[in-house]
C-alpha cells in the first residue's frame, strides 16, 4: 500500500504550497458563477422547447452544442485563425503601448507633443476604421492586426505611464545621489516598478484584442469564427452562428486566464506584482 | 585618508515660482570636520531635510555654495563619496536584502553584482544582518529594512554618510537597538555622519556636534558641542550632563516654554 501512503502525504501536503492554495480559493470564488451559468443554459433551453421558439431565430443550448459537434472541425479551423490574429496583434499591441509608454514618459517634449495626441485618438470610433483597413491592406492578416493595435495599446500605454511614474520619490533620490543616469534610472527602477500596472493594462488589452479581431473579420476576411459567424448568419443557420459565438467567449476567457496565468508566474521573479492585482 | 571637510558658506534655499516663493533655508553657514557626527535637529518644516541634502551635493542651493574636500559638492557624488539612508527605506521589493544592499554600489561602480557582493557582505554584516542576505524586503521587519539601507549605503564605502531621519517610523525600542549599533558602525568606519532628527534624545546620544535649527525661515539656531565621552552606550542617558543637553536643546525648540 506505499501508492496509497504515497498518495496522501501528496494531498496532505498540497495546500502548502501557495500555488494549490490560491487554485483552492480560486475554485471556491467561481463555482456559484459557474452554478448559475449552467442553470440559465437549462432555462434557456426549456423556454425556447415550451414557448416553441423556432431554432432560426434562438437555437437551443442542445443544439448549438450538438453542431459545435458535428461541424468542430470547420470551428476549430476557424478558431485557430481567430487566435493567431487575436495573439498576433495583442503581441504588437503589447510593444506599441509599452515604447510609446516609455518614450512619452522618458521624454518631456514627447508627453507635450504626442500625448494629448493619443488621448484625443481615444475618440475616434476605432470599429469604424474596419473598412479603411481592408480597403487599404485587403483580406489578410495586415488589417487585423493593424486594429487590433489600434483598439488594444490605449489600456496598456495609459497603465504603463501610470506604472513608469509612480517611482518611490526616495528612491530616486538614492539614484541621484550616486550620480545614475536617467536611463539607468529607467532599466532598474521604473521599468520593473511599472509592472504590475503593465499587467493590469494587458488583462484590459487582450479583451479588447478579441473584439478587434471579430470585428476586423466582420469587416472583410475568409476564414476565422466573426467571419464564420456572418456566414452562419447568411445561410441561416443559426446554431451554427451560436456555436460560433459560443466558441469566441471562449476563447477571450481563456486568453484571459492566460494572463493570470503569466502574471502567477511571473510574480516568483517580481513579487509585487501581487500587490497591484486588486487595483 | 582624504580630507573630507564639508564647507558651506551663505546657503540659502528658495521653493516654487517666482513671484510666490518660499524661503526654506536663509543664509547658513555650516564647517564640518571629517569623520565627526553631526546632527540637524529641528521641528517639522524647518528644512533640515532640504539642508542635508545640499550639504551632500544631491541638491543645489539657491544661493552659496558647498565645498566637499575643497571641490564643489556635485563632485563628491559623482565620486561616489556620499551615501543616502532616506527616511524610508525604499528598497526594491523583487531583490533581496543582499541584492538591494549591492544595487546602489553596482551602479556607482559599474561592477557586476558578483563583484559587488562582498563589499555588500561586510555592509550587511555591519548592521548584523549577516544571515539575513537571500530574505526578499517583505520578509524584513521594519527596523531589519532600515539596516538593509544602512547597508546599501556603506558598500559603496562613502566618505560622508547623510541620514534623513532614518529611524523616524521605528518604533522606540527598535529606535534605542539602531542608535546604538549606528554609534558601533560610526566608530568602526569613521567616516562623516550628518544626521536628521527631530528626537531630542536621539540627537544628543548620538553625535558630537547638533545644530539645534528654527523655522521661518530654516536657520541655525544654535550649536551645541557634546561633551559626553565615547563609546557611549545606554547608560548616558542616566548622565546628568545629557540631561542638561536634552533641556538645552528643548529650550532651544520651545522658546517660548520656560524649562
């Protein structure tokens, strides 16, 4: 019996380490959600079976889950389009907002000049710019990425900034009083302070990089989930359109957590990356 | 051993616009000799803070000028001969207490932190924070991440040592363990330590000369050379002639309250 023996002294010792307590927190914090998500699905389904709701107007949980089923190779397909995109163009996002961050902070004339720029750019209805992309790039990954970019580096450069300055005056002082460099002062103090705000501004930015990428496919594309939701949407079909849709939220929360994820990991290197997660 | 003697003459220190300008510091003239311990002892607003840091070079004054080894201030820093403990400890919260107590020497120097790590050693050693090297700065108590600033300071081995009310948000127990250790670091290095405090008691225990400042604007009020023997240890608080320093001083922090 040394397996069994084995086995419990694993358990026993599990909520030690901090990583499987959080996950146990973690599980106890989501389970009502997840409680009430599955119980909405069963009135869903039983209203539209009662009120006999034909399925070309609300297709049934049962139903978009059986056509995930039977047409999951066409969405995984176009799943993996719609990631590639979403990833890419985060990725880009991610180094817009971070070097345009640090130049406006590193730079005073830059903050006078282009700052306000970028706030005032904030106005422009970026979902509108969809056509003017594929009209000037056509159907391929360019204008996707391109806004992306241009709805996802805001969050991450106005965190940045927020991060870059909020230095601990003394220890700037210190720097000072060893003669550093304003660079130096930038590689060892600001940028690694700044972090924690970096990922608050990412969680923000990859959400929105999702909705980039279903509204660049809506605009003009020929493979990935927004493009397969209009086309469900053309031929009717609207379980298909549901599993679709269903496939995209997906996809956003799993991104989403992966970025928890890195940031988890992360916080073994910079552990006060933990100390901004609730602001 | 280089002689490090702190000369400022007619220092002066304005704040803000032209127009509403704030007068911190008036015409001040200050002589400190190499290796001594002098405290800036004075009320909140009295610029003692402003003032240690242009007797440092880390700040320029409006007005005067400070001399550093007969060169101007600026160039003691640039030669690394002065080392900051702020009020707050600040250190870096992702490196460890030996990594934070190497950082600012790796920057002054230019070395590797595998070069840096011995001077940073001793430093920590110095605030008997030997074994407490690989802690990360939210494992340190407060008075434990006060010494680890201490430390950050002394491996950069500085001539002059500029204190800014380091053992303010301690409390009075931790307070007595660092004054006294800071005494043992003072007379094992003898370098040049300019204090700031507002705590009458810590002053007088600690130094050989305080300059006791008023407010409106900052200025000297009156100095005072403390005659108690060294080393010295707890007992001097029992010693009549501290008692007499303490009152002096209060009195001079209270003009109007007769002792």
């Amino acid at each position: 019996m040394a397996t069994a023996q084995q086995m419990r002294t694993k358990t026993e010792s599990a909520p030690k380490r901090p990583g499987g307590e959080e996950f146990r927190a973690w599980l106890s914090r989501t389970w009502p959600s997840v409680l009430v998500l599955i119980g909405a699905g069963v009135v869903w389904e039983l209203a539209v079976e009662i009120f006999n709701v034909s399925s070309f107007v609300l297709a049934k949980p049962s139903e978009f889950i059986a056509a995930t089923v039977e047409q999951r190779e066409l969405l995984l397909t176009a799943a993996w389009v719609t990631t590639e995109e979403i990833l890419y163009g985060f990725l880009l996002s991610v180094v817009v907002g971070v070097v345009l961050a640090v130049a406006i902070v590193r730079f005073e004339w830059l903050e006078r000049a282009v700052y306000p720029l970028v706030v005032l750019f904030q106005v422009v209805p970026k979902v509108a710019l969809a056509p003017i992309f594929i009209l000037w790039f056509g159907y391929g990954l360019a204008p996707k990425l391109l806004l992306i970019v241009v709805i996802a580096f805001f969050p991450i450069t106005l965190n940045m900034i927020v991060g870059l300055k909020a230095v601990d005056q003394d220890l700037l002082l210190l720097m000072k009083s060893v003669g550093s460099s304003r660079n130096q002062i930038m590689t060892r103090i600001q940028f690694p302070t700044s972090l924690p705000y970096l990922f608050a501004g990412m969680r923000i930015a990859i959400t929105l990089a999702v909705i980039g990428a279903v509204v660049a496919e809506f605009a003009g594309a020929r493979d990935g989930l927004g493009y397969l939701i209009q086309f469900a949407s053309t031929q009717l079909d609207t379980p298909l359109m549901f599993a679709a849709l269903t496939l995209v939220s997906l996809l956003g929360l799993v991104l989403y957590y992966g970025m928890s994820l890195l940031e988890f990991l992360l916080r073994r290197r910079f552990p006060h990356i933990k100390s901004a997660e609730s602001a | 051993m280089e002689n490090m003697r702190i000369s400022a003459q007619h220092i002066g220190m304005r704040f803000g616009r032209r127009g509403s300008e704030q007068t911190v510091l008036e015409s001040l003239d200050i002589d400190i000799e190499p290796g001594s311990f002098v405290t800036l002892l004075g009320p909140s607003g009295c610029g003692k803070s402003t003032l240690l840091k242009i007797l440092g070079g880390i700040l320029a004054p409006t007005t005067g000028e400070v001399l550093i080894g007969g060169q101007p201030a600026a160039a003691a820093v640039r030669r690394r001969q002065i080392g900051l403990v702020p009020q707050r400890p600040a250190l870096l919260p992702w490196k460890s207490a030996l990594q934070n107590a190497s950082m600012l020497r790796q920057i002054a120097t230019g070395e590797r932190f595998a070069d840096a790590v011995p001077a940073a050693e001793r430093a920590l050693e110095l605030v008997g924070l030997a074994e407490a090297g690989d802690k990360l700065p939210h494992e340190l108590s407060g008075g434990m991440a006060q010494r680890v600033s201490i430390a950050r300071a002394l491996a950069m081995d500085p001539a002059i040592l500029l204190m800014d009310e380091p053992f303010g948000a301690l409390d009075a127990i931790t307070r007595d363990q660092m004054n006294e250790n800071l005494a043992e670091i003072w007379a094992a290095t003898g370098k040049t330590i300019l204090f700031v405090t507002h705590s009458i008691s810590e002053a007088v225990f600690l130094s050989d000369t305080v300059h006791v400042m008023g407010v409106k604007p900052g200025r000297i009020v009156e100095t005072l050379e403390i005659g108690l023997g060294r080393p010295r240890t707890r007992q001097v608080f029992d010693d009549p002639l501290f008692s007499e320093y303490a009152a002096r001083s209060r009195e001079l922090l209270e003009p109007k309250v007769t002792v």
